[in-house]
C-alpha cells in the first residue's frame, strides 16, 4: 500500500512538471514576445562628425557646420494604451517619441520633432490609430505610421522589411544585407536607400529659403536623400546600432544648389554598448523560460512519471509473492522444519516406576486416578476419605 502512494505522488509530479513545460512553452514564452507595457523609458544618441545643417536663429538663417548630436527618447504611453479599444485593446501599444538634434559645441538646438503612434506588439510595426501625429515644424499633424518605426518583429527574418521614414511621411523597404557582429551580438543588417527625393514642404517655407540663400529665384524645391543602415537583434528586433546619412538639397529654379544638410549620423559607443546589452539579456530570459527550462522540467517529469510506474509496480507485485511464499508447502527434505510441523513424538516403551507410584496411581502416574476412585497416601499430611457407614476401612 505504501509503494503504491508514493508511486502515484511521483507519476502525478511527473505530469505537473509536464503541464508547466508545457505551458512555459505555449503561454509564457509568446507572452514574453510581445511588446510589454511596462517597457522602460529608453534613449538612443546617435553622433555627426562635421556636419553641414541649416541654422536658424531668431529669425536668421544661416549654414553652419559643426558636430552634432541627437537624441531620441522613446516613451512608453500607458495611459493612452490603457484608452485603446476594439481591435487595437490588447494587441496594440502607444510610444510618445520625442528627438532633439544639438550642436555638441555650443548645445544650441538645431531641430526637434516630436510624435506618437501606435505599434503592434508582436510585429512591432505601426497600427492604424486615430490619436497618432508627428510635429516637426511646430505644428501637430495627421500622419499614418506604417511599416516598422523604432522596432522590428520578434524573431525577425532575413528579407525587407517596409520602414517608416519621417521626412517623406511614407516607408519604404529596407533589404537585408547580411549578418555582422555588434559588440559580440550576431545581428541583421537592413539598408533602406532614399536618392534625390522631393519634400513636401509648403510654400511659405520654400520661398523663405530661397529669399535668404537662392537670391534672384522665384521658384525651387527641396531634395532629400539617406541611406539608413540597421543592425537588428533578430531574436528580440530591437534597434542595437543605426547609421544614417542623410543630405538635403535646395534646388532654385535660378542658380547653384544649396546643401541644407549634410550629416552622417550613428549611434555613439555608449548606446550601441547599452542596446547589446538589453538584447542580449532579452535573449537569455527567452532561452531561459522558452527553451531551457522547459526541456528541463520536461526530462524530470518523464523521470518522476518512470520512476512512479515502477514504484507501484512494486508494490503490486510483492503482496503477490509473499502470498504465494505463504501458500508452499515446506519440502519433504527441509532440514529445519519448524515445530508446528515436526510428528508428534510418541514412546510406547512403557514408563519405569517403582510399584508404589503404579499402585497409587500418584502424581507420576501415566493416567489420573477418576474421581471416585478412593485413595489414601501414607502421606500423614493427606487427609483420606472417610467410609461410607457399615463399611470396613482398609489398609
């Protein structure tokens, strides 16, 4: 009865091990690969040796060149994701964005832009959201976000990807390129190529430039160009190092073209280093819990489950044998056989006792004397039995 309660405790610990690999692998590990609401605020700076931009200050407008720096701070937004309804609840998340771009010399602000959209949070690319815009010019304007913005898809493949770029307001694909070593992370390598494209820009802000750079001209345009390079963790998709070489261009109707900017911008040591380092702790959490510790719990419950069959296996089997051991009968030749089984031991050779004792039929007797048979011992200390009236005692 024992092996068979400890059999069944080791099979049934055995098939709740089995239960919690498994739900390890079907319920915590996709879980684990999606956007999380409670992502921390994270920064990324990127650096620009020597870059030509456009300068405006108070009112002035003016080429510099100078090295710059900017930083984008991403944002978690979880009360407008706490707002989120239909099919965007639960699937979906909100970022507020926000870049600064400063002269590393003087710290002036050169140009800012601020947004917030909505990303899914497996593929990790824009939603469809009413409340998303992108303020770049000082004003809030309806954008659609689409394609990938600041993140690609968990287990992210090696083909294009459609990225999302700010200055066109549309995306376009990124191809990938190879694998290369980051910091000791194996990542993907994406290149998205912009040539000479025209800005939309308003008019007033046309003929602005062209009055204070283009004299003489009445008409222009302004071009746009980037090659934008990403290194992507592929188990994770998070960004570990971007490089962006960026130019723009006015270009009068009369005149020379006039660079507005020409920037090559990548991540400083700093954020390449602190991007690895939170991909690959992402990584070891989904090795953990996903693969890991799943196979683990899954060999120890088949041992638990193995090790309880045979357990009440045993415990079946031995009532059995120690019944059949009961029910054989001891060999004719056993050399110790025990006393219940031993014949019962008779000597007929008759007794050797004196003539008083077979007279008497006294204690040594082989036979007790009836009751009625009258006796008497010389024995003084007896008392002999008294005669019937009339009758003669004898001695």
């Amino acid at each position: 009865m024992k092996h068979r309660a400890t059999g069944a405790v080791l099979f049934g610990g055995g098939v709740l091990l089995l239960a919690l690999a498994a739900g390890l692998v079907f319920v915590v590990k996709p879980a684990m690969t999606k956007l999380p609401y409670d992502l921390e605020a994270s920064t990324s700076v990127a650096e620009a040796k020597g870059a030509t931009f456009l300068h405006i200050t108070n009112g002035a407008i003016a080429i510099r060149q100078a090295d710059l720096k900017s930083t984008v701070l991403v944002t978690p937004n979880r009360e407008q994701t706490a707002n989120l309804s239909g099919d965007l609840d639960g699937d979906t998340v909100v970022w507020t964005v926000g870049q600064t771009v400063n002269r590393t010399d003087t710290k002036e602000l050169v140009n800012a832009y601020g947004a917030m959209l909505a990303l899914d949070r497996v593929s990790g690319a824009a939603a469809k959201w009413d409340g998303q815009y992108l303020d770049d010019t000082g004003t809030r304007e309806k954008v659609s976000f689409a394609g990938q913005v600041y993140k690609f898809p968990f287990n992210t493949e090696k083909r294009s990807y459609d990225v999302f770029d700010r200055d066109l307001r549309k995306s376009l694909p990124a191809e990938f390129k190879g694998t290369e070593d980051v910091d000791g992370l194996e990542a993907y390598r994406f290149e998205q190529v912009i040539t000479d494209q025209q800005l939309n820009l308003a008019a007033d802000r046309v003929a602005l430039l062209l009055g204070a750079l283009a004299p003489g001209a009445t008409q222009g345009k302004m071009t746009y160009s980037n090659t934008r390079t990403l290194w992507i963790d592929p188990v994770t998709g998070a960004y570990v190092k971007v490089r962006e070489q960026q130019s723009k261009t006015l270009v009068p109707d009369v005149g020379t073209p006039v660079s507005l900017l020409n920037a090559d911008f990548v991540y400083n040591d700093a954020t390449v280093e602190a991007s690895v380092k939170r991909a690959n702790e992402s990584r070891s959490q989904l090795a953990i819990l996903g693969v890991y510790a799943p196979i683990g719990l899954a060999v120890l419950a088949l041992l638990l489950i193995v090790a309880g069959l045979l357990v009440t296996r045993r415990g079946g089997a031995a009532p059995a044998a120690e019944a059949r051991h009961r029910a054989d009968p001891v060999p004719a030749d056993d050399p110790a056989p025990t006393r219940v089984d031993q014949p019962a031991v008779r000597d007929d050779k008759p007794a050797v006792r004196d003539d008083k004792s077979e007279r008497d039929g006294g204690l040594l007797a082989d036979e007790i004397p009836p009751a009625s048979t009258n006796w008497k011992s010389e024995d003084p200390t007896v008392p002999t039995q008294r005669p019937a009236p009339g009758e003669v005692e004898q001695r």
